[in-house]
C-alpha cells in the first residue's frame, strides 16, 4: 500500500501563505513604463524604500523622510531629496505632509503611491502618462 502524498506546499487549509514574508509588488505594466525605464538607481532604490513601508492599508500616509530614505538607500540626503522630487514630477508618488523640523521632534514626510489606491479611490497611475521631455 502506498503512503500518502506528503504535501510540500507550505499553504494553511485556506490555501494563505504559512510563511510570514512579506513583497513589494512591481507589476510587469510598472518595470515596463517610460517613466519607471527612465529613472536613476538612486531613484528606483527611494521608491522601493517607500514600497517597503506600504501595507495596503497606509497610502497616503507612508512616513519616510529624505534623511532616513538617504540613510536606507546609502546615498547622499541631497540625493534623496533630488529623488522624492524627480518621482514626484514622475507621477510615482505624491506628498500628502510635508516634513518638518520646526516642531520639538521632527516629522516625516507622508507621501502616496499612486500605482496603489488610496482611500477607497482607485490608483491614479500617473506615471503611465509621463513621457520623455515632460515634468
């Protein structure tokens, strides 16, 4: 008599993950854009450090200031500022609170991924209309 198939899959009886890794998402529509073709590494390594913080439930409110992206991303805080801007401009993320130093602790930035919906709106994609020689 055989012995059962022991299952090698690592999935609960709902079929969810076992495993508690988390992912950034990078869709095949996204990798593919001008706008996403056109960034700098400095550029790709602040949006994954702002990916990193999403949990689908935070857009809109991803806390992430020049400072500690520079320090996360090995880069200059000149550099990472230049980055915030150029995704801004880009359409991959939008500031929703600016930092400040002016209160007795600092405060982050907020920002928004519009590949992500935000609030119950849907993803505004705005990258996706960026085209070379546009800001």
């Amino acid at each position: 008599m055989r012995k059962p198939h022991k299952s090698t899959r690592k999935h609960n009886a709902k079929g969810r993950s076992k495993s508690d890794g988390r992912f950034i998402k990078l869709s095949y529509w996204l990798l593919d854009s001008l706008a996403w073709k056109s960034l700098k590494p400095a550029e790709v390594c602040v949006y994954l450090a702002l990916a990193k913080r999403y949990n689908s439930y935070n857009n809109g409110r991803i806390g992430l200031s020049c400072r500690a992206a520079a320090l996360n991303c090995h880069i200059g805080k000149d550099t990472a500022c230049r980055a915030f801007k150029v995704l801004a401009e880009k359409g991959f993320i939008k500031q929703h609170f600016p930092g400040s130093f002016s209160q007795k602790k600092p405060l982050a930035s907020e920002w928004e991924l519009t590949q992500f919906e935000t609030d119950g709106k849907p993803a505004t994609k705005e990258f996706m209309d960026w085209r070379p020689g546009t800001k």
